[in-house]
C-alpha cells in the first residue's frame, strides 16, 4: 500500500498521508542490516526492504506509521526528517506521562536514564525517501511482547533495552488513544494535516 501512495504521491495525485497499523509478527532487514543480529526467528516471517537501519521488529500492540509525505524544498534534510519523527512520538510519549528523550547516536525515543536503570527504546525509526517523498518510519511500543524481539538484535542493540508504553507505565493503556495522539502530534510537528 504505501509503495502505491509512494507513486501516487510523486505523480501529486494524492495528499500527503500517514498510515497506522498492527501488523502481525515479522522481521525487517533494512540497508544497514547485520546477519549476526538475526538471533533466533524460529517461524517469524522475516524480510529484506528498503528503509535504512538493521534489523527490527513488528507485532501486535506496535504502532507502526508509515508517513507517506511529499519534503517541501525547505524540509529536504533527512536529519531534520528524522528529529522530527522523533519529536512526534516524544510529544505522544508525554501525552501519556512519560518522560522521554533521544539518545545521541540512535534514531528513536528513550525513556529517561534513571539511577540505577538503563534507557529503553520505546520507539524505533527506519525510513526511505524516493524523489523526496518519504516512506517507511517509525515503530512504537504500545503494548507489544517484548520477549518477541529476543529473535534478534534490535538496531544492533541487545533485546534487553527494548521497553513499551504499558510496561514503563505499569498499566494498560488503549491503542486508540495512543494514534490520536501521534497522529495529533505528527500533524502538529509537520505542519499537515493527515488523511
């Protein structure tokens, strides 16, 4: 679907437009992956694409968005992409209580360090651009299993650091609110609105 509004979007036949989804247990291999990051994927169907980053994760209780956005020419700066898809889930992160920031040198959101813990990543980022129009992105960990990414190395990282909303915040929280919130966010961040 997003390779179809990927063209459609070049051609200026569609607005910009982000996409939310689930999806069910799958691996991604991006560009930039390692084949010793792939740990033990048992029957998780897994796939080569083209967005940047190593290796990752989807599964049920994952918000996975695919923005679908044609760069305006004063945007065509994939870090200043990049920051602003991180700011958009820190924004969503604090909707709900939780302090989070970025980590210099890994693309994603992170739960503030507190003494004695280690940061976990709640969100991770892994994009493509095609004629400047984006596609690929982010994934946030709603309520996701987590022992579902001790199949790999997460971005290169250890399973371990990997968190979610619920489990940092001891409590259930609706994946509904959770997209209003990105999607209120992301509109803010990127000055559009979404379809």
């Amino acid at each position: 679907m997003q390779r179809e509004l990927l063209v459609a979007r070049q051609r200026d036949e569609v607005p910009d437009t982000l996409i939310l989804v689930e999806h069910p247990d799958v691996i991604t291999l991006g560009r930039g992956s390692h084949a010793e990051n792939l740990v033990n994927v048992g029957t998780i169907p897994t796939f080569e694409i083209e967005r940047g980053g190593d290796v990752t994760y989807h599964g049920p209780g994952q918000l996975v968005g695919y923005p679908i956005l044609l760069l305006r020419p004063e945007e065509r700066d994939l870090h200043v992409y990049l920051r602003n898809l991180e700011e958009t889930l820190l924004r969503a992160l604090a909707d709900f209580g939780i302090a989070a920031g970025r980590n210099p040198g890994w693309t994603g959101a992170w739960t503030e360090p507190r003494p004695g813990q280690t940061a976990r990543k709640l969100a991770s980022i892994g994009v493509a651009v095609k004629r400047w129009v984006t596609l690929h992105g982010f994934a946030l960990n709603v309520s996701t299993d987590l022992a579902r990414f001790a199949a790999i190395n997460p971005c290169g990282l250890g399973a371990g650091v990997m968190g979610s909303i619920c489990e940092v915040l001891g409590r259930q929280i609706e994946m509904a609110d959770v997209k209003q919130s990105v999607r209120r966010h992301f509109s803010d961040v990127f000055g559009r609105a979404t379809v």
